[in-house]
C-alpha cells in the first residue's frame, strides 16, 4: 500500500504541452513499501507531479532513473523477501530535479558508485549480457550522485539537471 505525502492520481497526455517557461517548482514526498506494485505506483505519480512542468525527455529522463534506482532497492536491497520502506523525496528548483532515497535494506556496494562501463554489446544475441546497464544508466542520467549508510539506512542523493526555461 501506498502512504504519500503528495500523490496525484492522473495520467500522462499523450500531447504534453511545452514546459513552463517560469521553471519548475514544487515537492514530490512518498513513503511507501519496498515492492514492486508499490514502486510502479509512486514511479507513476513522481512523474506526474513534475510532467507538466519539465519537457517530455526530461519527464522520460526522470522516470527512467526512478525506475533504475528502485527497482535496484526493491530486488537487491531487500533480497529474500524482506520486508522494508523506502522514502523518495523529490525537490524543483532552479537547479533541477534533487532527489533522495532512503531505505533500510543492505548497504549498497561501493562499486555502484563507481561509473561503470557499458557492458559489451558488441556480442550475439545470445550472448549479450543480462545486467549491468542500470549502473551505467544511473550515473549518465545523474549528477552529483552521492550515497552514505547512517544508522542502518541508506541515502542515496542525486541531481537531474533540466534545460534552461525558454524565454
């Protein structure tokens, strides 16, 4: 079940209008159960929240990073069915979109917080491998990527820049 501070049950239009010129403003606050409805739920409404207010591929910038992050939380973070919360908050200002996530799962390996590099594609179907591009896209979509363990919680902190408002 899902306990947000701020939800706003609406679907995306399919002809979003151009984003505001004045920028985006505003605060996104979900607590919500580390599973996958869950997750789906708030990735949905996260989005929502800030969609008419940024461009469409910032929107799909937004929602492909959440998606990356909390579905690693959910699978790695509370292995063998553990039961857990997660937080996300999410921040619009001037400087973009600051996001944090806090869960009470494992502590997140440090080479997560390394860029990685892109699995090799150059191989057969067959062979291609099955992970390793969630990393890769985390830290090419983020900036100011920062992670600590404090008191048996994790906090993950990021920053997704958006274009400068048209004038």
């Amino acid at each position: 079940m899902v306990c947000a501070m701020w939800v706003e049950q609406m679907s995306l239009p399919e002809n979003r209008p151009a984003a505001n010129p004045r920028r985006c403003t505003g605060i996104f606050q979900s607590v919500f159960s580390a599973e996958p409805h869950a997750v789906r739920n708030v990735l949905r409404a996260a989005v929502a929240r800030f969609a008419p207010k940024i461009s469409e591929g910032e929107a799909g910038a937004l929602e492909l990073l959440l998606a990356e992050l909390l579905n690693n939380i959910v699978e790695h973070g509370y292995a063998y069915g553990q039961a857990g919360t997660i937080s996300l908050s999410i921040l619009c200002d001037r400087r973009g979109l600051s996001c944090s996530l806090i869960d009470d799962g494992v502590p997140l390996p440090p080479h997560c917080l390394h860029p990685p590099d892109l699995p090799d594609t150059g191989v057969a179907t067959e062979n291609m491998p099955e992970g390793g591009f969630g990393w890769f896209l985390i830290h090419d979509l983020a900036r100011d990527l920062r992670y600590r363990r404090e008191a048996g919680q994790n906090l993950l902190e990021f920053r997704l820049p958006l274009s400068a408002p048209e004038t």
